[in-house]
C-alpha cells in the first residue's frame, strides 16, 4: 500500500489543472509536484512575474545570417 491519495491527486489533476485522466496518469510524480506547485496549488505566470523574467532573460537580436539555433 503507497502513502500517495491517489483519488485525492487525480480529483487535484483534473480540477485545479485541467488535465484529462490519461494526461494525468502520463505524468511522473516530480511533474505532477512541479504542476502542483510547493503548496498544492496550481502555478501560475503573472505579468509581474513575466516582467521579471523578461528582464533577467532579455530577447536578443540575431545577427543576419545567424540560425535560431546558433
């Protein structure tokens, strides 16, 4: 018998993050965690949040004839 609430988890998947239950079942237990966020609930992105990403990770121009990729 595992400590995990299963039923518990699966109604959490399908509720707060929308998944199906086979997208849920797809998942590893370090995905659903990370889905799920430190205090269980989902994680999500706001404009503060995306602002400073944005700053700490700035787009920058390609040089012309350089590929996506490098």
């Amino acid at each position: 018998m595992s400590g995990f609430d299963w039923p518990g988890l699966l109604r959490l998947g399908m509720r707060a993050l929308g998944l199906k239950p086979q997208e849920f079942w797809a998942l590893t237990p370090a995905e659903l965690t990370l889905m799920l966020g430190r205090d269980g609930a989902a994680v999500t992105l706001d404009r503060a949040r995306l602002e400073e990403l944005a700053a700490a990770f700035p787009d920058a121009p390609q040089d012309e004839g350089e590929t996506p990729n490098g």
